[in-house]
C-alpha cells in the first residue's frame, strides 16, 4: 500500500517507525513540489516531517527547518528563524551558496544532487545536534570557575559576559599552545564538529551566553565585533610566527595589553594575572627561556612585575638587543 503525500497544506505531517535516524523532526518549509523524490527519501529514512508552504504557516516549534530557496526573499525569511536550519538551493551560484551560509544555514544542500545524496548531507548536519537542546538554541546563559573546560558545539556562539576565557590548541604530543585570550564583550566561535583540540577554559570566574550562529548574525554590531575577534586571532597568530622569542614575548605582552590594559602615567597594567607558564606556552618558548626574558625586560625597565600583576611601559619595543 503506497503512502500519501500532500504538499502546501499547513502541518502536514508524514512519520514512519524506524531506529535508523534520531528522534529529530524535520519542517520543510516552501516549494518542494519538484523534489517529490528528496521528501520520499528522507520519509523513509525515519524522519518525522511536518510540511509547510511558507513561513507564516509555520509555528513556533522545536522542529529543524529545512527552507527551499528559490529567491531572495526565502533567504530573508530563513534567516530571522530562531531555530537550526538547512538549505535546498535550487541555484548553485557560489555567491548564493556564501550568502546561505553567511545567513546561518547548518548546511547547503545543492539541487543537483540525488535524493539519498541529500540525506546523507542532512544526517551529518544533523548528528550533532541533542533534540532536548533545539528548543533552547536561540541563548543560553552559563557560569564556569576558574579552570573549568567550556564546552562549545559548532554552530554556536560565545559571548563573554564576564571573565577571562583562555584559548588553548592541544598538540599531539601533549603539549599545549597558548593562542588567544577573550573578555567581556568578546565573542568566540565553536570550533568544527570532531576537533577537541581547541580547548577554552575558564581563566577566572566566567559568564557566558551560548546562541546559535543563526540568531547571533542577526544581534546589533554583531559583524563588527566577529571583525574585531579576527583581527585579534591574526595579529596573535602573527607575534606568534616571528622567529625570534624575545619578539613573541615583547609583541604578545603589548597585545594584552592593548586587550586589558590600563594606563596609570607612564605604565599599563595588565588586568589579568599570568603565569610564566602560560607566557610560555603564548610564545612557543620553554618556562627557562621565558623566565629568562622576562628578567631582560625588568633590567630595562620596560616591564615591572607589583602583586603579581605585569605591568609594561608605553614605549614600544620590539627587541632586547
């Protein structure tokens, strides 16, 4: 007995018994009548589908959308969602496609795929993401102690409501890298699904919000402050790339403080207390030679070290020679 179908009507709904596919439910929103095959598909893969001809059918839900483009104003629609969602082009032009994804789409899913090339693409989007989280995705709100390890999933947000937040890469040999420090106001990307070597950790007392990307694209300045975060990854990426340590640690201490300075006279403070350790780890160099360095730049005046906090003279420098 062949199943029924039947498109464009508010909250059709097509569910089917199976334990290949997760408890997830699907809403695919707009035009899917030449798609007939993508719909069979994923019906018979497990998922529960609910069915709607446009947007203003659609109820708030904890649903994942999959929304047919087929012109501009689809994507303005799906972007104000506040729930994940997916992408069926039915045009393939790259600067369609990066502007999908610039939207917040999870995935795009191109027109000239097969029907089960399509769901392999959507069960992967989909892997990673907890039923009982989808209700909450727009924001979440949390607080970490100094040292706690703060889990992020790709698709996610962070924005720094107070604290310190340390951005550690884990090398293979156990070693770990120092790559970036976020504070309040900042805002940090989850990193791609599988990837546990970026770790952020909680370097003081922290409160965080967690948004999926979708929602967060949409928030005032949000662009402007992503800028800011990527401006601030390249220039720590650069300092660390010199070749020569005295440089890393002269041009790494200037950017912090430049990030958490305050100027008192002639000196900035830096706000933040920081081991020889994690300078160490900042500037790819030993805690010997770290130390080291540091004693140069006391005898020179330009750094002085007053109840454990760092603080660095306004005149640049950028060797100990």
């Amino acid at each position: 007995m062949s199943t029924r179908y039947e498109l464009y009507h508010a909250d059709s709904t097509l569910s089917k018994e199976t334990d290949t596919v997760s408890s997830l439910s699907l809403a695919l929103i707009g035009r899917w009548e030449t798609r007939f095959d993508i719909i069979k598909e994923l019906h018979s893969t497990g998922y529960t589908l609910h069915l709607f001809a446009d947007i203003n059918s659609f109820p708030v839900s904890k649903d994942i959308v999959i929304v047919s483009i087929t012109e501009k104003a689809d994507l303005q629609i799906a972007s104000s969602l506040d729930t994940p969602w997916l992408a069926y082009c039915q045009y393939s032009h790259p600067d369609i496609v990066s502007a999908v994804y610039r939207a917040g789409a999870l995935a795009v899913l191109p027109h000239h795929l097969t029907a089960s090339e399509i769901v392999h693409i959507v069960r992967g989007a989909l892997t990673h993401i907890k039923p009982s989280t989808v209700q909450n995705f727009q924001r979440q709100e949390h607080t970490y102690r100094q040292g706690d390890l703060i889990p992020v999933n790709q698709g996610e947000v962070i924005e720094i409501q107070a604290g310190v937040i340390t951005i550690n890469l884990l090398h293979e040999d156990g070693r770990s890298a120092l790559i970036g420090l976020a504070g309040p106001q900042h805002i940090l990307i989850g990193n791609p699904v599988n990837d546990d070597r970026v770790q952020l950790i909680a370097h003081t007392n922290s409160v965080i919000s967690l948004q999926s990307w979708s929602h967060a694209c949409h928030q005032p300045h949000f662009l402007e402050r992503l800028y800011h975060r990527l401006q601030q990854a390249e220039t720590w990426g650069a300092i660390q790339s010199h070749p020569s340590a005295e440089t890393r640690l002269i041009g790494i201490l200037q950017l912090i403080a430049g990030q958490f300075g305050t100027t008192t006279k002639d000196r900035i403070r830096l706000n933040i207390r920081l081991t020889h350790e994690q300078l160490a780890a900042a500037i790819h160099a030993d805690r010997t030679t770290t130390t080291r360095l540091l004693k140069k730049l006391r005898q020179r005046g330009w750094l002085y070290i007053e109840q454990g906090y760092f603080f660095v003279h306004n005149l640049k420098i950028t060797s100990l020679h």
